[in-house]
C-alpha cells in the first residue's frame, strides 16, 4: 500500500521528531495528543527542531561534518538547494496538524505511529480506544523500545496491520528504523512499512523475527554492560577499558564514552531492573551503586556536560 497520511500519537522527544520528519519528507502529517496542555508542550518540541534543521542545514553549506542523513540525500547539496530544504522544514512545521480529536486524527490514516509512554496498560488503552475510528487500510506501528508488538497485537484488532518501527533518538541524523513485525504482520504491510521508512530518509534495518532489544540494543546492552563490570569489579579504570576497545578495534568511542551519550539515568534504570542488583556484593550491585554516585553528584552524561568524563 502507498502511504500518503500519516497520523503519529504522543508529542514527546520522538513523537515529535518522527512527525517533523515524515512532514519535511512530504508526508501528510497529523499529530495526535491526549489534551490542550499536551498540544501546548508538542508545539515548542517542534518549534526547537525547525531550530536544529535550520541550523544544521545552514552549517552544511561550510562544513562537511554537520552533514545529516535524514536532512539531504548527500554531504554535497548545493547551497541554494540548501535554502530551499531550510524553506521545506519551515513549511513541513506549518504544515502538521495537531489535534486531541480521535476521529480528526485516525479516521483518515493510511499510517499510525504510536509513540506515547512505555507503558504497557497505556498503550491497550489507547490501541483500543481507536480500533472503532480507523479505516481498514491503516497500518499501525508502534516505535516501543522494550515492548514486544506480539504482546499488543490484539489490543488493535489488526495484528496484521501490526508491527514495530523503531527509530533512534535524533532520528534527522541517527537515521535507522528498525523495522520488527511480529508472526501475524502481513508480507504487505512490512514491506509498506520499509518503503516508508526509506522515503522519510531512514535506513530501514529489516528483523526477520522478533527480538528484545531489536538489532542495536541487542549488541549494545550486553556491550556496555561488560564495560561496567570490568570497571566495578575494579579491574582497569575508565580510560584503560576505553582504549582497549578503542585501540583493540578501531572504533571511534569506547563503551564509557557511549555511556556518557546514553545518559546514566538509563544506565542505572536498566542494571536497578536485575533483580541480583539488590545484593551490593554482586556485579549488578557494584554497578548500580557506581552509577547511582555518579547521578548523585549531578555526573548523568554529555547532555549535564558530566558523566564519566568531563565536557567543556
Ligand atoms: N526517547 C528515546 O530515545 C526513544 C527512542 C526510541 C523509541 N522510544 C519509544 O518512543 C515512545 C515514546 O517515548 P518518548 O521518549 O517520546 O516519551 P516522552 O515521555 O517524551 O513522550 C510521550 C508522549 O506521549 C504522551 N502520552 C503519555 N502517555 C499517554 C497516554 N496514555 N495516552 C496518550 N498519550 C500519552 C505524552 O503526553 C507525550 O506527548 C516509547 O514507547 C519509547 O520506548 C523512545
């Protein structure tokens, strides 16, 4: 199936960014919120990445690193198309509608990207709460980092219209969408998925099955998680582990520099989650206590401009 509208729901960090992006690329987009005060917080989100195309296209004109996947096609856009695409981000802004009223938000969708809380009884509540307004062609996808569409599928009464779309955060230059459909999703609706995560300038990273954690954080977790016990179990010090994997493989960032990116309130949040982290002698326990000293002190990552490094 063509998808021409796109309605996504939740205006939070990636509601609003898959929004703008499915816009910029020419999509029909309507963004659905549960109340006025959430359409009052969703419009500066939008508002800040207008702010952040603009800039980051602006930059491209000089300098070769601020290239973004999402934004251009490739590195060597001349600069007046580079006005032009600053331009279309503008339009693309003006241009989704926003609304609290279901039937205006699902009643015409060819896509629906669920992008509200992780939270699974919220979600059953609001798949059931659309089942009723939406036509059958839609697609429905849900963007959930850690809950499977097999446990969703029957709360939308389509489970093969049904399947996963994950993006990354800052999706205009982290470009992929993993794309996960569950042993229901149909042939035809994955496949219109993967086009449309193409046409909004994602790399599409195809799952033949399902999978925790998807593609990425099925690598990454167990990754970092190794990081964190070397150092807990205090056999090298952060900057020794970095460039053991660094030097050792040639990668550009080590695992305590990805920690910084990731943020360690996560990093907490997912160690805390293991029930062997209650015992302060296990690894678990020396990892979250580690990291838990570390957010006391204010030291959560790059964005509080201190992690496990420090940054001007
Ligand atoms: N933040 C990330 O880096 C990231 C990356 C990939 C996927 N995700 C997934 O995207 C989804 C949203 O995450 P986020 O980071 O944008 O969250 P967020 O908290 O920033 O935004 C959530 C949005 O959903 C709305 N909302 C919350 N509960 C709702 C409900 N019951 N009904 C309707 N709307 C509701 C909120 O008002 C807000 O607009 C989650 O499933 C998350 O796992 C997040």
């Amino acid at each position: 199936m063509e998808i021409k509208s796109v309605t996504v729901a939740g205006g939070g960090v990636l509601g609003s960014q898959i929004a703008l992006q499915s816009a910029y690329k020419g999509f029909d987009v309507t963004m659905w919120l549960r109340s006025e005060g959430s359409i009052g917080r969703a419009q500066p989100k939008l508002d800040r990445l207008v702010g952040i195309y603009t800039q980051t296209l602006e930059a491209m004109k000089t300098d070769p690193h601020a290239y973004c996947r999402g934004l251009a096609d490739s590195p060597d856009v001349p600069p007046e198309k580079l006005d032009e695409l600053v331009a279309r981000a503008k339009a693309a802004r003006g241009a989704i509608k926003l609304t609290t009223d279901i039937a205006e938000a699902f009643g015409d969708a060819d896509l629906v990207i669920e992008a509200i809380a992780e939270v699974m009884s919220e979600k059953e509540a609001f798949y059931r709460s659309i089942t009723s307004v939406l036509p059958e062609r839609t697609i429905l996808c849900t963007n959930s980092s850690t809950l499977l569409p097999s446990a969703m599928m029957d709360f939308t009464g389509r489970p093969d219209r049904f399947l996963a779309l994950h993006f990354a955060n800052n999706i205009w230059k982290n470009n992929t969408a993993e794309v996960m459909g569950t042993s229901e999703t149909s042939a035809d609706s994955y496949r219109s998925v993967v086009q449309f995560a193409q046409a909004i300038g994602m790399i599409p990273l195809e799952l033949n099955r399902e999978q925790a954690g998807y593609l990425l954080n099925s690598m990454l977790v167990p990754f970092l998680n190794a990081a964190e016990a070397l150092l807990a179990n205090d056999v090298a010090d952060v900057e020794t582990i970095d460039k053991a994997w660094m030097l050792g493989t040639g990668a550009p960032l080590g695992p305590f520099r990805i920690l910084d990116i990731v943020g360690l309130n996560t990093a907490y949040n997912i160690v805390a989650a293991s029930p062997q982290a209650q015992d302060p002698n296990s690894t678990p326990g020396r990892i979250a206590a580690l990291l838990k000293k570390l957010i006391d002190e204010g030291r959560t990552g790059v964005n509080a401009k201190a992690g496990f490094y420090t940054y001007d």
